[in-house]
C-alpha cells in the first residue's frame, strides 16, 4: 500500500492541485488537518466550499481520508465545543472525514477529529475504543497534532505537546499515526521529520520518504531548487496556532521518541 500523507496545506490552492496531478499514483492520501488559513484574506466560508470540492475531486481518483485540524474550527456544536462543521457536512456527501474508521486491505484507518473540550475528548476516547474492536493486524490513525514525547513537537523555541495522544497510543498500541500541526518540526534542531513503525511482525508498514517530500512539493510550486533551510520560511509564515493551550509547554531540552511511539 503507497500512502501519500500531507497536512496542514492551509488553502494553498496550488498545493492542492499538485495534490490532485499525483493523487491517482497512490492507493491512500492521508490529509490529517488544518485545510482553512485563518490569517488568509479569503472569508472562511468561501474557504470550505472550495475545500470540500477539492476534496471530492480527490476522492474520486484514489482513497481519501481527511481529518480536522485546530484552524478547521468554524462554529459550536450542540455541546457548545468548537467543531468543524463543513468538514462534517462533506462527510455525508460520503467522503472519509472525522470519526470514519475505514478497512484497506488488512490496515485499519482511524480518522480522529480536533478535539475542542472534554465534550469531544471524550468522543476520541470512545472512538478508538470502538476501532480497536475486531482490529486487523494493522492500524493507521490521522490525528492532527503530534504526541508529547517526541520531537515533532518542536518549533525551535517552545513545544507544542499533545500527551492525551501520548496516553492513547500507549493504551492502543497502534502501528503508525500521521499527525501535522507543527510546521518547523522538519528542520529545526531536535526536530524530526516522518517516522515509520515496525508492526506487530517487526516489518514495515511502508518504506516512506523522510521530510525531503514536503522541500520538493514546496520546490516543484517555486519552479526552482531552492535549500530545505530556506523553505522553512514559508512555512513559518502560516504557523498561528489557534488554540494551543491545552498543548502548549514551555522550552525543554530535546527528548528522545517514546518506546513504541509513531508519528
């Protein structure tokens, strides 16, 4: 199985248009959050509506799966907790969104949602509880922000955590979690890029390429070869956690990944 997994694209239209001329030369595309730009110019309702087309036109030439990140937040839910309701509403045009637990050739993908209070904290929880039930000999989720405990957590001067994830995985066990949200981690000191677990067999899921895939999506757009370091700018530009509280830490040493931990 080749999975082609990016996130936080942040309504960089080109990005998605790239995403749609390679799309079919992957089994799987694996887009875990963070579709809205919060600080663009485009009104937040016209966003979603050229989302959730992208998205279909995706999903009609390969597997699409799709989560939330914090910045898809566009309203309350009946429990008063902030939820992506554009990307619910996509789900039931019959795309593979939020809370959608999707089987694929003997790997099981869980697509976790942003999670906004104890309300939908609790959700998560159940969910997985659910997947876990009758699982296939591997499991994938999409969770937008990554585990406490790693160093994809970094922007070079503070972390961003997320040890609720870190409970989960450790609890679970699963084989592989795609995650975004922090968009420096690639590059800078301590930083790590895409890491591939070892399944139950201590074989790889999939050979995936490090970090270099997201320097040459950046590159192929420019039009020119231009150095890692350099593109980490662009990438600094659109990183306005919206609400990181229950995530954010202040600046601690590099640690080593956890046993077992993926990203």
């Amino acid at each position: 199985m080749l999975i082609l997994a990016a996130a936080d694209l942040h309504y960089r239209l080109p990005h998605y248009d790239w995403l749609l001329e390679r799309a079919s030369d992957f089994d799987v595309v694996a887009l875990p959050g963070d579709h809205i730009d919060l600080a663009g110019s485009v009104p937040v309702e016209a966003q979603t509506v050229v989302l959730t087309s992208y998205l279909q036109r995706l999903a009609a030439v390969t597997t699409l799966l799709t989560t939330s990140g914090n910045h898809d937040l566009d309203g309350p839910g009946i429990h008063g907790e902030q939820v992506p309701s554009w990307l619910q509403r996509a789900g039931r045009t019959g795309l593979h969104v939020d809370g959608s637990a999707v089987d694929i050739d003997g790997v099981r993908f869980s697509l976790c949602p942003w999670w906004d209070g104890p309300v939908t904290k609790a959700e998560v929880d159940a969910q997985l509880e659910r997947d876990s039930v009758d699982r296939p000999d591997r499991w994938v989720w999409l969770y937008h922000s990554p585990p406490g405990g790693t160093g994809l957590c970094r922007t070079g001067k503070r972390e961003f955590p997320d040890p609720d994830l870190e409970a989960w995985i450790e609890r679970w066990k699963p084989d592989l979690v795609f995650t975004g949200h922090i968009h420096q981690a690639p590059w800078v000191d301590g930083g790590e890029g895409i890491a591939v677990a070892l399944d139950h067999e201590h074989t790889r899921l999939e050979d995936v390429e490090r970090t270099r895939l997201c320097a040459l999506l950046d590159q192929h757009l420019a039009g020119v070869e231009r150095p890692d370091r350099e593109i980490l700018g662009d990438f600094q530009q659109a990183d306005h956690p919206r609400d990181d509280s229950r995530h954010a830490s202040p600046s601690l040493p590099p640690q080593p990944p956890l046993p077992g931990t993926m990203r």
